[in-house]
C-alpha cells in the first residue's frame, strides 16, 4: 500500500499508476550526485549575480516603466550593467524589444559584418530559423547574404565535436571575419558545446592565428548551465533569448547581445538608429520581471538541468536512446530522447502538453511551422509565449525521432511530467516497465 502523500496525490489528483510512479522515483534516486553537482554550480551563479546586484544598489526605483524616447532610463541601462556583470562581458544590451533569441543572433551578426565580409561556422549548419536570417534559405531582402556577407559551415566530425583543424583551414580560405559557433544542439544529434572543453581550445587556436577575427557565440539553452560563459573561454560577443534560461520564467519578453565593448558599440547602432543606438527606447512596463528573472535564473537553470537528467535516466532505464546521458556535464537545458517509431514521438510530445498548467486541454499535431524545414509537433503550456525555460517539447517528423525536451520551472513538475508522459506510452502499449 502506498502511503506517501506525494505519491498519493499523483495517483489520485493525475491518475499516475503505481507502477509508473515507482519506476520514476527509483530512477531518481540514482542521481542524487548528478543534482548535487548541479545545485554547487547553481549556488556559485547565483553568487556572481547577487554580487552584481549589490554592486549597482538595485532599488525599486529601476523596476519604474518610462516612455517616449527613454533618455537616462536607469532601470533599463542598470539592466544592462547587471546581465553585463552576470555574463562576464564588458558590456551588455538587454532589451524587450528584442522579439526571440533569433532576433538577438541576426542582430549581433548584422552589426558585426559589412558587406563583404566572410562568416564561417564551426559548429555545422545552424538552427533552422537562423537559416532565412542568414540567407541560406528564402529569398529574404535583408539577410545576410543579401547585404553581401558570405556565411560558410564546418560539419563537426563523426564524433559530434568541432574540427579545428578544417575550422582553421576554411577561416583561410575565406579570409573570415567572424567566427560563428552555436553551442546548444538544436535538432541536431550531438552534445551541447562545453566552454573549457570545446571552446576554449578551438577559440585559443583561432586567435592564435587570427587575431582579429570576432568570434560570436550563440548562447542559447546555455546560460547558467556552468560556471563560466563563453566570454570566459575567449568569445567576443555572446547573445541568447530573455525567455530561455537568463529569464528565470519571469521575463515576458527580449533578448540580450554581450561581450567586448567594442563589438557591442557597434552592434547598439542598429538597436534603434545609427547615432543614437542604446541612448533611447524606453519600456512602458515595468522592469522588474527582467530583474527578478534575472535573480531567479541560477536557480531555475538548476530546476530545468535536474529534470533534463531526469528525462534522461528515466528513458535509459528503458533501453532507449538519449543524449546528453544522465550523468554527462550538460552544456544547455536541452534533452533529445530517441523513439523507434512516430506514434511514440507524438504521444510523448502530446503528454508533455497535458502535463502542462497552460492548455493542458490542447491536443498538439504536426505542422509546418514557419522557419523549420519539417513538420514540427510542438508541446508548449507555458506561461509566457513560447518560453523554452518552462517545460516543453519538440520535434521533427523526420527518422530518426527524436524528442528534445527543455525547461522546466520546477523540478516538481519536470517529475511529475516524466511520469506522465511514461504513464501514457505503457497505456498506449509503446513502452514497457
């Protein structure tokens, strides 16, 4: 008889079977060293970012909207110096009005090339709703590609990591001016990209003989994961999303471009208009979910990094494939887990939805979203549009089928979701326990 009150009210108030919930909580029990490590990285983040809080006084006076032009907004430049701080950058946009993490991406790029310029990526081709930002599908007027940068790609090798040596061979023969490198995976069947690991060697290699060559890292799913960013490791300017990981599940909203202050002055220039840059733009809503995303950020990343474990351990037990492994150094939030067959990889995806405390009710289908390549189901009941630091998932409806899980605001409910989603494949007969 199962007398405890948590598993008691997962049976009764989801219908989670017995044998559901054992299997999940055994698989748990296994990582108390894998969470361990993850709440040391966390208590060291949220140092740094408490630190850079007392640093700049922040007082309720920031969190004040303004409107019209926005001159001498101290809640939004303060914001700026405290993501700056947080990151290890020099310097530091952070801004609503930043729609997406691909905004954010196409933004640094435009302002770090001219026309003429060369980009080559080390980390193979990227993200797909990068791809029309870049030129390298669609026929956008003001893509890259059409402004007269080139833009190259090095595949990783057989082994999923980044080839320095053709890196190294094609900067030459491009005679490149920015280094791009994507560290999360995207729909890609590889590991996130570790900063002293991956980075630092291939980004010491191309300075080594490149020296004035701007490496930019999409950092992405990556923030807080570790102890130290990709500006740690030798990148100039990093640039990522407000609703993944730096957001805390509280930012409604916008993105953030950091790194060297020179590279960011001349980014700022197409934040609003060449000659005033950073100078205006205000925000007619209050700063303080920013700030407060921002204090929050170290520790949902731990919640989101102990689910993605989770999810990992929980389907390994299952023989089935999944990457990174349970017990891997994570580099992002996100989960890719491996189905034999569609039927298993929508199911998971639909579980995901009803465990969701937003449209629970919503039934996802595959679709043919704008920007992607494929047919794309998508579960996201997430509080703030799109946020990718709440628990949802994705996936292509291509072979092989492959599932990537992110976010999760607590690990209550990353639980709670897993045993979910396994509850249902075992009553749809997929999987077995």
């Amino acid at each position: 008889m199962i007398n405890d009150a948590a598993a008691l009210a997962a049976i009764n108030e989801l219908k989670i079977s017995k044998a559901v919930y054992g299997f999940v909580r055994s698989a748990e029990d296994e990582l108390a060293s894998v969470y361990t490590s993850i709440d040391a990285v966390a208590e060291a983040n949220f140092a740094r970012v408490l630190g850079g809080f007392k640093e700049e006084n922040v007082g309720l006076r920031h969190f004040a909207p303004t409107t019209g032009y926005g001159y001498d907004d101290s809640g939004r430049d303060t914001l700026d110096r405290l993501f700056a701080h947080a990151l290890f950058a020099e310097d530091a946009l952070v801004r609503p009005q930043l729609t997406s993490g691909t905004h954010a991406l196409y933004m640094a790029l435009n302002g770090l090339c001219s026309a003429g310029y060369s980009v080559v990526a080390a980390s193979g081709k990227p993200y797909d709703t990068l791809e029309g930002a870049i030129g390298l599908s669609g026929d956008y007027p003001h893509s890259l590609v059409k402004q007269g940068v080139s833009f190259d790609f090095v595949e990783l090798d057989r082994n999923g990591k980044i080839n320095i040596d053709n890196v190294l061979k094609t900067i030459e023969e491009k005679k490149a001016d920015v280094l791009y490198v994507q560290r999360s995976r995207g729909y890609a069947w590889r590991d996130s990209l570790l900063v002293n690991e991956d980075m630092k060697p291939l980004f010491d290699a191309v300075k080594a003989k490149h020296k004035n060559i701007a490496i930019f890292v999409d950092n992405c799913y990556g923030e807080f994961t570790d102890i130290v960013e990709p500006l740690c490791a030798g990148a100039d300017v990093i640039a990522g999303s407000l609703i993944k990981n730096p957001g805390g599940g509280l930012a409604p909203t916008g993105g953030y471009i950091a790194g060297k202050a020179k590279y960011i002055q001349k980014i700022e220039q197409l934040l609003t208009v060449p000659g005033m840059g950073r100078e205006v733009g205000s925000y007619a809503a209050s700063y303080r979910p920013f700030y407060q995303g921002l204090y929050m950020a170290p520790h949902t990343t731990a919640q989101a990094l102990k689910g993605a474990a989770l999810f990992a351990r929980v389907f390994e037990r299952l023989g089935m494939q999944t990457m990174p492994a349970s017990d891997a150094k994570r580099s992002d939030i996100v989960q890719a887990v491996r189905f034999n067959e569609e039927e298993g990889l929508i199911s998971f995806c639909r579980s995901i939805q009803s465990a969701s405390p937003v449209d629970s009710a919503a039934v996802p289908e595959p679709w043919d979203m704008p920007g992607y390549t494929s047919k794309v189901i998508m579960a996201a009941g997430a509080f703030v549009q799109g946020s990718s630091i709440e628990l949802s998932a994705d996936a292509p409806i291509r072979k092989p089928y492959t599932a990537y899980v992110q976010g999760g605001l607590t690990i209550e409910h990353c639980r709670l979701a897993v045993m979910l989603a396994l509850n249902d494949l075992v009553n749809a007969g997929i999987v077995r326990i």
